[in-house]
C-alpha cells in the first residue's frame, strides 16, 4: 500500500486499516525507512497472547538481555 503525506504531513490511512488495526501507532525510524506499528489497547495482554507461556520460566533481567541482543541483532542487519 502506497500513501502519501498532505502539505500538512499528515498520513491517512484506509478505513479497512485502521479497523483492523485500530487508531493509534507507533513510529519507528530505522535506517532506511519508517515503519507504524499498531498500539494495542492493552499492550500487556497483547505481549502475553502473542507469546503464550514462553515468558514464565525467563526473569525480567534475562528478557531484557535478550529483548537488547535481538534488537541489536535486528539493527546490524538492517544497516
């Protein structure tokens, strides 16, 4: 999908978008473009559906390594 941006800078999404996706974003800036993400009304919920039971056995300290290692990760191979 293709948009683009009013003399105002503002983005206008598709009905059909924003119902699936709801009406408020998040945007990230990476090195070579910008990408929104859909803000759930309750991220917490959100985070525990999409990753079922695989945060129980893990500490806060270990996920926090690993959320780090996997964004650095994910940054190196975007450059």
């Amino acid at each position: 999908m293709s948009k683009s941006t009013d003399e105002r800078g503002r983005l206008y999404l598709p009905k059909d978008v924003r119902d699936r996706f709801g009406e408020e974003y998040r945007v990230v800036e990476l090195p070579d473009y910008v990408a929104l993400f859909p803000v759930a009304d309750d991220p917490l919920a959100a985070v525990e559906e999409a990753v079922g039971d695989e945060l129980e056995a893990k500490g806060v300290d270990e996920l926090q390594e690993e959320a780090r290692r996997k964004g650095h990760n994910e940054i190196a191979r975007e450059r």
